[in-house]
C-alpha cells in the first residue's frame, strides 16, 4: 500500500512539475509541399497540401496562420489545430505579404501585380502595376512596395483608414536606384536595396522624402553590392551586414556609419540577432554551408562555432526560452542549440528537407 501511495505521489509530483511548451515551430519542408510542426522539442505532425514550398513563408497575426507559396498560393490556417481553412492563388509567382488590421496585401511577379484580400482571403482589389513588385510593407494607413522593373517605390493609402474593407488609392511614387528588390521598416522610414546602385534608398513616410545613403567599409570603400533585409540584424545600436562576396560581417553604427568588419569562418548569407541582442548568429555558403558562428554584439567577437551534418538553411532563435533552431536541410533534421551554456542540446529527426523555421507562442505566452 505505501509503495502504490508513494508512486502515485511521485507521478502526481512529476506531471505537476512538467512545464507545459510555450512555443510552437512550424518548419517549412522545401521540398515536400509540408509543414513539420514541432512541440516540446518534437515533431508532432505534418500539415500537407501547401502547394509549392520552395520559398514559403509563414506569418501569424493573433490566431490566425497565413502562409504564401512560391507558385502564388495564400493559405489560413489555425495554427491550433493546424487545419487548413481557406486559400486563395493570387497569380503563378508570389513574393511576399503582409497582415493589415483587416486584409492581406500580396506582392506578386508574374502578373505584375499587387493583390489586395480580405482576412478571409476573399479578394478585394488588384493593383495593377506593369512590374515584379517586392519589398511589401506596411505602415499605419499606408501600403508601401518597390516596383523592381520600374525602378520604383510606390506608396498607397487607405482612405477607409482601417475602418471596414480599405480602399486604396496611390499616394505618392518615388523614383528611386536600379532594380530595388528587398526592403524594410524602421519606424516610420522604409529602407530598400537595390540589385544595380551601389547603396539604398530611404523614404521617410511622415515628410513623404527620399534619399539614397552609400554605404561604405573600411577605407571609405563602397559595398558594391547590399544583399537582401531579411539577412540584416538591427540591434538597439549596430546594424549588422553579412558582406557579398567577402569572409566577413560589417557592422555600422545606427546612422550607418563603419564601425568595423568581423572576419568570419566563410562567406556569411543571412544574420539572426537574439531576442536579448546580445549575439548573432551567422550562415555561410559555399563550403562552410554546415556551420554557424555566433557572435558577441559587444565585444564583436566570435563566441563559438557549430558544425553540422548537412547544409544550414535557416536558423531561429526562441522567444521565450534559452534555444536557438537550426534546420539542416539535407541531413533531414532540425537541431537545438542551448544559448546559456552553447551546446547542441538535441537533434529533431521526422523533419523532410526543412528551410525556414517560424513561431507561433502559444496561449498563455504570447
């Protein structure tokens, strides 16, 4: 009797100590038209039938999952469930998206448009703009994109001003450098770079101003060429630039002034600042694609080094807990990086060629 009291105790003590997960990964499976979705460390199933997975992306916005498929495909899904509740194919090749208070806007290539939608991915509007539009963002009323065959940065405004369906109308376009093709938000300025001008552009969208800023490195030498936004990391005081073409990364102050290069292992692709800004991690191409060096934002120093059995695609830090993912795509698995003490705390198998990685909190830590 007391050993069967004492074991329901213990398992009493057990589950009551188990914290439930905070987070949910849903890893995008490049090659198999899937998402893997991974809870507490494992993968927990597959949603199927997302179309082309090349380049998806996937973005939440309060319960609601939205994902985007190379061949123009926009799904919502529950990110609860997981099941698929509506999609829409906005043309043959989307690029990206973005979540307005009451729509989706989409920016797509090949019919030179920019499809407006309702949450329910209902259509609203077509924006037709005769060019590959990039570079989607929003800010308040406002809808901004590049026009890359245009050379061109077009800004429109809700005139419904988030109240019902919007109604947009052009409010201003900006001639701006050669071939713009990626860009961002900070604050109310949007930033983008372009393919053929040597620098980027920034329009302040409360003056409704542009200029083009050069950046430049060490010895006052241009970049020649400024590689695409999503692999920038922006901390409360340097901005860090995986260089194209060089075994380094260049770090900037916040008005875009050099501070120094960061000689790396490899050619740097993509940098991923911690949620605490206290490190970034960096991909490389080439032959040093199984690696990732992570960095110290103050001492600008490399930390430490990780090896892996196959090419490092993605990499995404946890919110809420000391982990950082890593997808290594062709070894078919995602691992698990500890951040406090900078060990490979596990390897995630059931993964089919994963790429990008992207969180969903769950209720309760949001």
């Amino acid at each position: 009797m007391r050993i069967v009291l004492w074991s329901l105790v213990f398992g009493s003590l057990l589950f009551a100590g188990k914290v439930a997960p905070s987070e949910k990964y849903f890893v995008v499976e490049r090659e198999s038209s899937s998402v893997a979705v991974i809870v507490d460390g494992l993968t927990r199933s597959h949603m199927e039938h997302m179309h082309n997975m090349n380049h998806g992306v996937i973005k939440f916005d309060g319960k609601d999952g939205y994902l985007i498929s190379r061949d123009g495909y926009v799904v919502k899904f529950d990110p609860m469930t997981e099941k698929k509740e509506a999609e829409y194919k906005t043309s043959k090749s989307a690029i990206g998206f973005v979540i307005g208070k009451n729509y989706l806007a989409v920016a797509n290539y090949d019919d030179k448009s920019v499809d407006i939608l309702t949450r329910d991915l209902k259509p609203i509007e077509k924006i037709k703009t005769g060019s590959k539009n990039v570079g989607i963002k929003i800010d308040k009323d406002k809808l901004i994109f590049a026009e890359m065959d245009n050379d061109k940065v077009a800004v429109y405004q809700d005139k419904n001003a988030g109240k019902g369906l919007p109604k947009f109308e052009k409010l201003k376009v900006f001639d701006v450098g050669k071939m713009p093709f990626d860009a961002m938000i900070q604050g109310h300025t949007y930033i983008v770079g372009f393919f053929l001008t040597k620098g980027f552009g920034v329009i302040n969208l409360d003056t409704m101003t542009y200029k083009l800023i050069k950046v430049t490195a060490a010895g006052n030498k241009p970049v020649l060429k400024v590689p695409h936004f999503g692999f920038w990391s922006l901390s409360r005081d340097k901005t860090f630039i995986p260089a194209v073409g060089d075994n380094k990364v260049m770090v900037y102050d916040k008005q875009f002034h050099f501070i120094k290069n960061i000689q790396m292992q490899g050619l740097p692709v993509f940098t991923s600042l911690s949620p605490d800004q206290k490190y970034i991690a960096v991909t490389f191409s080439g032959k040093d694609f199984p690696t990732i060096q992570i960095v110290d934002t103050q001492t600008l120093k490399i930390i430490k080094t990780f090896h892996f059995p196959g090419k490092v695609l993605h990499v995404r830090w946890s919110k809420l807990d000391p982990q950082l993912y890593v997808s290594v795509n062709d070894a078919n698995q995602v691992s698990v990086i500890d951040t406090n003490k900078w060990f490979l705390e596990r390897d995630i198998y059931q993964v089919e060629r994963p790429s990008g990685i992207f969180i969903y909190p769950l209720p309760g830590h949001e």
